[in-house]
C-alpha cells in the first residue's frame, strides 16, 4: 500500500448519499460518474463506464500529489470542488452554513496536511467558505481513496 501525507480530519457532518446523486446530475449536466461511499466522484470522460479499478486508480493519483483543489459556488448555495483527473466532491451550502464553526475548527487544524500553510484566516467570507468546503471535500477524498467503496455509477 503507498504511503503519502494525509489529514486525520474525518468529518462526521455529512450529506446524505441521495443528496449527492441529486446534485451531482445537477451540477455535472448529464455527465455520468461513480460515486463513492463519502462524497467523492470519478467522472467519465466518455459515455463508456470507467472501471471500478481505474476510478479508485484515479482517487489514489489525486491523492498522492498533494491535491489541489478548485472551489465554484454555486447559485444554490452549494461548493463543487474539483481535483485533476476529472475527480471532486460536493459540499452543501446548507451543511456549511449550519455547522461553519465547527467545520472551519476542524478544517484548519485537523484537515490540513502537515506541510501545509493555510492563508486564511478571517471572517466567515465567501474566500474562507471555499476553503473550509474544498477542505472538508478533500478530506472526504482521502476517506474514499482509503476505502474505495462505490455506491453508486450513473
């Protein structure tokens, strides 16, 4: 098994499996992906299904470069969060919303790899709401590539 840094961060507020089938459809336009047991999906570069081998493959390459990640806001108020390789997760704005001081807590202590410097440390603006949901999106990442289990290939 490779070895690479990680968070200890394991977040426990989570959405539920068929809120993130219903808004990845949203969000992904038609697209069609395999979704993991905590959040994170592979999406398909063809209509040809990717193979439940070369969707975990794609998880452990995000996750054993130090993953960077883009953060878009959606106008419903949730984070679509990518990574390279057609991978990414989702945050609920509701979920953030609800639970921000407990999440932005854990996101920058506990969700931070250990050479990682963080520049963000302010109010609860639209920059630190990225950061808090592309963190708790990745943390989840590393979650799956973890334990790949697959609940769902649309």
């Amino acid at each position: 098994m490779k070895t690479y840094p990680k968070p200890t961060w394991r977040p426990h507020i989570v959405a539920t499996t068929e809120w993130m089938i219903d808004h990845l459809r949203g969000y992904l336009r038609g697209k069609h992906f395999t979704l993991f047991q905590h959040g994170s999906c592979v999406v398909w570069e063809s209509s040809e299904e990717c193979s439940d081998a070369e969707c975990q493959a794609r998880l452990l390459s995000v996750v054993t470069h130090y993953p960077d990640f883009k953060v878009r806001r959606h106008s419903s108020g949730d984070f679509l969060v990518t990574f390279k390789g057609g991978v990414g997760g989702l945050m609920s704005g509701k979920l953030l919303e609800d639970h921000f001081v407990s999440l932005r807590e854990d996101a920058l202590t506990i969700g931070k790899l250990k050479s990682e410097t963080l520049h963000s440390e302010g109010k609860k603006d639209g920059d630190e709401l990225e950061l808090v949901a592309g963190i708790y999106v990745r943390a989840q990442l590393y979650r799956d590539a973890e334990q790949p289990v697959i609940v769902a290939k649309l």
